[in-house]
C-alpha cells in the first residue's frame, strides 16, 4: 500500500483521483474543504496551501497536485495581478509542497510526483494567456525537476483538455456550447474526471516506472489532429 498525497482532493480532477486510489492506498489529503469521501484509509488536512504551513507526515511515495486556475479573459482585461495568481496556485503551491515533503520521497523506492497542465501550452487559444503562461512553467518544472530527481523520483505531468468540472462549469454552461465544445474536438468528446483520475493513477504506479519528465496530452484529438 503506497502512502499518496494529494493537494486540492475534495473537488474536481482532484476529487475523482482521491475516489479512483483510496481503496488500494493510504491517502493523505490537503485542501480547505473536506472530500465527500470518507475511508480509512484516508487522512485529511484542512489546509490553504499557499498560506498555512503544511504539516509534518512520516511516509509519502507519491504527490499529486492538482490545484489550479481556469482565468480566461481577453489580454487587456487581465491585470498584473491576476498573472501573479495563477502563477502562485499553479506553481508556488506546487514548489511549496514539493521542497516540504521531498525527503520523504527520496526515501520512498518508487517515488513520483505529478502535476496538472493544459493543452493550451500547446494550442494557441485566445483568452488563454495567464494560465498558458502558469502552466507553460509547469510543464519546464516538470522537465527540470525529471532530470534532476532521477534516478529516484519520477516527474510527470497531465494536461486535460477540458473537463467536466465544477471549476469549468461557467465555460461549459449551457447545452449549446458543450455541443461547440465537443464539435471542436476530433474524437468528438470532452473530458470527464475519471478519464484523467486513471491517467495519474498509471503515472504513479510502477507500471510507468520507465516514464519521466513527460507532460501526457488527454485531449480528445484537439491538439495533435486538424481534421
């Protein structure tokens, strides 16, 4: 049983993953509300991650991080500060927990970490340049921190096209433009959260023991078709 610690999974991606792998691990949970889940294999920490000094544990394998930010608006409608927080929950809350709890890991003999980026780093989108900027740095951390953590840890990335989430939810707000949505994208889908829950449960088993500093696309065909 993997000791996994998940920041921000009491909603969304997060939520779901913490569903997929409570059964078969020890789950330790940080994020300022409660999960609807309840196991005992689970240990909650009610916690604002950029804020709050995180806590003390005594195992850890595996970080998932999942906070992050969905701030579309147009360039001229963004303010300097807005950049600065999408930076801050996408990469200083990252950094933060990563630089705590790193020397459990190194202990650990199959440590790994993932992160959450988007396909917009990849696609240009209009509306979409704070958080591509955000996310474009995690996708370097990910790299950065592969090279420099082999051979002991595993760095790894998942960017979702969107997803069906309460964090989408004024995105995807009416029938007709999750009709669009889905028209935009080759495979004729959009995500849902258990389809990127099984992805980061692959990334942190040793199934993908060979995988590292790679950032995995789950987007429905939107970034590698033009069909």
């Amino acid at each position: 049983m993997k000791n996994i610690l998940i920041v921000g999974g009491s909603k969304g991606i997060g939520e779901q993953v913490l569903s997929e792998m409570i059964l078969e691990n020890h789950i330790i949970n940080l994020s300022r509300s409660l999960p609807k889940v309840s196991n005992t294999n689970l240990s909650n920490y009610t916690v604002d991650i950029l804020h709050d000094e995180l806590p003390d544990l005594e195992k850890l394998d595996s970080i998932v991080y999942c906070p992050g930010s969905i701030n579309l608006k147009p360039i001229t409608r963004l303010s300097l500060q807005d950049f600065r927080d999408d930076f801050e929950i996408n990469i200083i809350g990252a950094v933060k927990t990563i630089q705590k709890y790193l020397p459990l890991l190194k202990r650990s003999n199959n440590g790994s970490i993932v992160l959450f980026s988007t396909v917009a780093t990849k696609l240009g989108m209009p509306y979409h340049s704070s958080v591509a900027a955000s996310k474009s740095a995690v996708d370097g951390l990910v790299k950065t921190l592969g090279a420099e953590l082999a051979p002991k840890i595993r760095v790894n990335a998942v960017a979702p096209t969107i997803t069906k989430t309460d964090l989408a939810s004024n995105i995807l707000r009416n029938d007709k433009i999750v009709e669009n949505m889905v028209e935009r994208h080759p495979l004729k889908k959009i995500l849902v959260p258990n389809e990127v829950a099984k992805m980061v449960k692959f990334l942190i088993s040793n199934d993908s023991s060979s995988i590292s500093g790679q950032t995995f696309n789950l987007d429905a065909g939107i970034v590698s078709f033009k069909i």
